[in-house]
C-alpha cells in the first residue's frame, strides 16, 4: 500500500511511494530536467506564456529556472491568466523549497494553493463585445470585429462571438 506525508504547502516537498497523486522532478546531468505530471504526461514548460528559462525547469531557488516550473505547475490545473497571476508567489513558498535531485508534489498541493476568491480575481470576464467597425489610419475599412474584454483579443470573425474567447473559457 502506497503512503504519502502531508504537508502544508509551506513545506511541500513529499516523499511518496504513490507517483499517480504527484508531479514528480527529476534532475539530469545531460539533460535538460524532466518534470513529470500525475498522469504520467511530461509536464509542459508553457513558454507560449512566458519564457523565462532557456535552460528548462528547475528548482531549490528562487531564479528563473524555477519561475518556469512554477508558472508549468499552475498552468496545468489553472486558467492561463489565474497561473500566470500568481506563479511567482507559487515559486517562493514551493518551488524555491524543493529540495535534491528529484522530489515530488501531491497533486493536491497545487490544486489547493489558490484559494476560491483568488481564482475569481484572476479570472478575466469572458464578455464578447461588437461588432466594432474595424478603423485603420482613422479610415474606417468596412470590417467588423469582436473583441473579448477578458484579454483583449480581436477576431473579424462572428465565431468570438458564437463561441467564446479560446484564451479565457
């Protein structure tokens, strides 16, 4: 039978013989490290939101190398913008404090690092407005678009309208 040491989130390094409930790091010499998730995916650095390591995810520190595996972390069970809002916090209190060559997270450990309200204030209004008469050099050019006023994303096309904004639902 697996077991598993609970730990606040102030102290989230965890020893576990069950790797199905916790991302889990390990530090490579050759290679870049691997952080692997609790479905056994390779957890995805999310540079699309901000690259801030060219050498890969690391962590022990408070350096860049750990504000990618902070910002990977959060992302994978949060919005985009919900993560990017609050990773560097994530990568003081948890990620600075891994500690060797390869740890492990319970799963649970950022799924509850957010409280409701915080998640609520990070979350962008997923309102579509238009159409707006699309205007160039002060011309108007006879298009109309839809803007999210979320994330400011524009779209000449209806489908924002009809389907929501892709970055923030």
């Amino acid at each position: 039978m697996a077991t598993t040491e609970k730990r606040s989130h102030d102290d989230a390094q965890l020893k576990t013989d069950d790797r199905d409930a916790a991302y889990t790091g390990y530090r490579r010499s050759t290679e870049r490290n691997r952080v692997v998730g609790p479905d056994g995916h390779q957890l995805d650095p999310r540079t699309d939101l901000a690259n801030h390591s060219p050498t890969g995810l690391e962590w022990g520190y408070g350096g860049s190398g750990p504000a990618q595996l902070a910002l990977a972390l959060l992302a994978d069970h949060y919005a985009d913008t919900v993560a990017f809002d609050h990773y560097q916090d994530f990568k003081n209190d948890v990620v600075a404090a891994l500690d060797g060559d390869e740890w492990a997270i319970d799963i649970a450990t950022v799924e509850n690092y957010l409280d409701p309200a915080q998640i609520e204030d990070s979350t962008p209004t997923t309102e579509i407005s238009g159409p707006h008469d699309e205007i160039i050099n002060g011309e108007p050019t006879g298009e109309t678009f839809y803007r999210c006023e979320g994330c400011g994303m524009e779209s000449l096309s209806s489908g924002l309208k009809m389907n929501g904004c892709p970055r923030c639902d």
